[in-house]
C-alpha cells in the first residue's frame, strides 16, 4: 500500500522540478529578449568620432518625410578647448525648411535643399555636451542624411577679432546705472543669458561695421559668440511700438515687430547667411505691485543687466533693451551726448525694446531722447525713431580696424 503512495510523491516531485525548470528557463528567455532589444537599440544608435567631437545619431541620419520629421543629435567636445563644426545636408532629393533646436530654443534655420547644403558653424565649449533637435518640414517631400563635419584650417571670429582689437577690462571706469559714461571705456567683460558677454561703454571710437550698406555700432560680443550691432543712424520711418489691434505688448505680438520683420525683408534679406537667428529680450514684465521691473530696476535700483529678467526669444532682428543702451554709457538721470549711441541727426526719441510704466491698455516703453536722455514719459503707440538691432554669426572674417574711416567690414 505505501508504494503507490511513494510512487505518487515522487512523480509529484519531479512534476515541481520540471515546473520549476521551465519557470527558471522562461524567465532566461524574457530576460535574454530584453536584453537583446536594449542591445539591439544601443547598437542601432550611430555613434561617431570626428575629429575631437564625438557625436551620438539618437535619431539615426535619415531625413524621409512628407511632412514633418524630428532628429535628435548630441555632440560632445572632447578636447580643452573651444571647437567648432557645422551640420551638412547630404544627398538632398526635394526642397523644405529646417530648425536647430537646443534647450527648446531656436539657434539656427533656413531652407533645405540640393544648393543649401550645410548650417554656419557651432562652438561647443571645451569638454561640453549639448543635445540637439533638428527639426525638418518638407514642401512635399524631402529625403537626405545628415553629418557633424568639422571645418577646415583655422576658425577665426569676428570675435576674435575684436577682443584682439581692444583687449577687455573687468570693470568700467564710471559707475554703470548712475554716470553717465563720456569718455571711452573700451570693452568691458560681463554675463548674459548665453554666456561670458563683453559690452563697449562711452565714447568708443572703434566699433564702427559696415554692413548691408549700412553703418552700424558694436553694441557687444553675446554669450554664445554671435555680435550685437545697432544701427547708427535710425530707419527713414517712424515706427510705434504697438497699435489697439495689438494682442499684448509683447515683442512678438506687437505692430513694432512686423515692423522690423518688412524692414529685414526689404534692406536686409540679401545678406541674410550673415545674420544669426538668436536671443533677444522682451522686457515687458510687472512685479506684484503691478509695476515694470524695469523701471525699478534703472531708476530706482539702478542696477542694469544683460541678463533677461522678461521673456526671452529668438529673432533675426530686435531692439536694444534699456539695460543695454546704460551699459554702453547713458544714465538714468543725465543726458550724455558723448558716448557712442548718441546720434546728433536724430530728431526724435528712438525706442528701446523695455517698458517702463502703464497699465493694460497703455504701455510707456523707455526712449533715448535727443540729447541722450532717458526718456520714460512717451506712450508707445505714438510715432518714433526706431534703430534696429541684428546679431552677426560668429564664423565670419573681417577687414578693418572698426574706426568710421576703416569700419569693420565681412569678407565674403
């Protein structure tokens, strides 16, 4: 009788075993599929190394759409010092757009097609990753690939250039926010959003560029290597900030923006390849007490920055804010007709992109009077000067020496 029984518990034993053999084995099997599939992805990911930057494809290369297509790319620099590379467009079949996005922010655009075969150059830092979204529509369809090419030679800024020119000091020689700066202080070294920035204060007399046709001011180098410049003299027509139909006084939705915009259109455009497409601030901010923060911060403060306190933003064209139009020399509480924004042929207050009071449904924005005096009295849907305000790319060569009888000049 005990046998059968001892028969069943054996047979009951092995039945575990073999349960648990082929658990252990399923579970080898889902395991090794995982890690197979996370194998498999890595693997499909191109990573590259050209040069001193090593570039990972997260997206692959391949730009095939209809419509839309997003990629997403990061580059890493791995040397100690500043490198520079640029984003080719290979076997472009069809015609689109793109976008090169970083930090959800647009650093570069154009056209895309079989003649517009590459971006301008891009510096990364040294030891610096930065990740990327290149964002592609196609008119009806578009395929190609992409590369992370480095340039050849020697890449030599306008930057460069200038803090070759004038070597930058730390600290201006008059109180920045309350003197008025008459004298020439030269570049001095400060912060922005983007980076180490250097701004001119006073009385420059070599920060001259001819550009378009045009003769413009060097406001300062930004943070991401680009150049600030300011028109000296200020467009024929008068412009207002903004009109009733406008939405709000920000810059993007204001009548002062498509202003500018026909304006590029229309004595810019050409030269476009030239001119990059980055930050601007629109300082149109209150704080609690319902005021502009940047009134208190220049009148009462005192205290200008190059860092935006308002919105930031992309463009291919602007104003200056007021902060920036103090730094160069003016004063909150002076007139200065001796530093290098001051304009003896302007006849009218000329707008800066900063307000300074108002209320809902009227904006005070802060002018340059004509004796390069703040202005803050004068409602910006009113008629006045308006002195444009372009960023030049950084990987451009220049003659001259910046003074107005040899100004800065690209070599194309």
């Amino acid at each position: 009788m005990k046998e059968p029984i001892l028969v069943k518990l054996k047979m009951k034993k092995r039945y575990k075993s073999i349960l648990a053999i082929l658990g252990i084995l399923i579970l080898t099997i889902l395991v090794v599929g995982i890690i197979y599939l996370f194998y498999d992805k890595v693997l499909n990911v191109p990573v590259e190394v050209n040069g001193v930057l090593s570039i990972n494809y997260v997206d692959g290369k391949k730009i095939n759409t209809d419509s839309k297509k997003t990629i997403k790319f990061s580059v890493t620099n791995e040397s100690d010092n500043v490198a520079y590379y640029y984003l080719s467009f290979n076997n472009i079949n069809g015609k689109g757009s793109y976008s090169l996005n970083y930090n959800d922010s647009v650093i570069m655009e154009g056209s895309l097609d079989e003649e517009n075969t590459s971006t301008n150059y891009i510096s990364l830092d040294a030891k610096e990753t930065k990740d990327y979204i290149l964002k592609v529509n196609a008119d009806n369809k578009i395929k190609g690939n992409i590369n992370v090419e480095i340039p050849s030679g020697t890449i030599f800024t306008f930057a460069d250039t200038i803090l070759k020119n004038t070597p930058p000091v730390n600290n201006s020689i008059t109180k920045v926010g309350e003197e008025a700066a008459t004298k020439d202080e030269g570049l001095i070294k400060s912060s922005d959003d983007l980076g180490i920035s250097y701004y001119y204060r006073g009385n420059v007399v070599n920060n001259y560029v001819n550009f378009a046709d045009k003769t413009w001011r060097i406001v300062r180098i930004n943070g991401d290597g680009t150049t600030r410049l300011v028109l000296d003299d200020a467009i024929n027509d008068v412009g207002s900030y903004y009109t009733d139909e406008d939405e709000s006084f920000e810059f993007k939705n204001v009548s002062m923006s498509s202003f500018l915009s026909d304006w590029f259109q229309n004595n810019l455009k050409e030269k476009e390849k030239y001119i990059a497409n980055t930050k601007f601030c629109s300082d149109i901010v209150k704080d609690n007490a319902n005021n502009y923060i940047a009134y208190t911060r220049i009148m009462t403060n005192k205290i200008p920055t190059l860092n935006c306190l308002g919105e930031l933003f992309s463009s291919n064209i602007g104003l200056l804010t007021i902060d920036e139009v103090i730094l160069a020399g003016a004063s909150p509480i002076n007139s200065n007709n001796s530093f290098y924004l001051y304009n003896s042929s302007l006849n009218e207050p000329w707008y800066t992109m900063s307000g300074a009071k108002g209320n809902d449904k009227n904006i005070y924005m802060f002018m340059i009077g004509t004796n390069g005096s703040v202005v803050t009295n004068v409602e910006g849907n009113l008629y006045r000067k308006v002195r444009p305000v372009i960023n030049l790319i950084k990987n451009i060569e220049v003659s001259g020496d910046g003074t107005k009888t040899n100004p800065y000049t690209i070599i194309e």
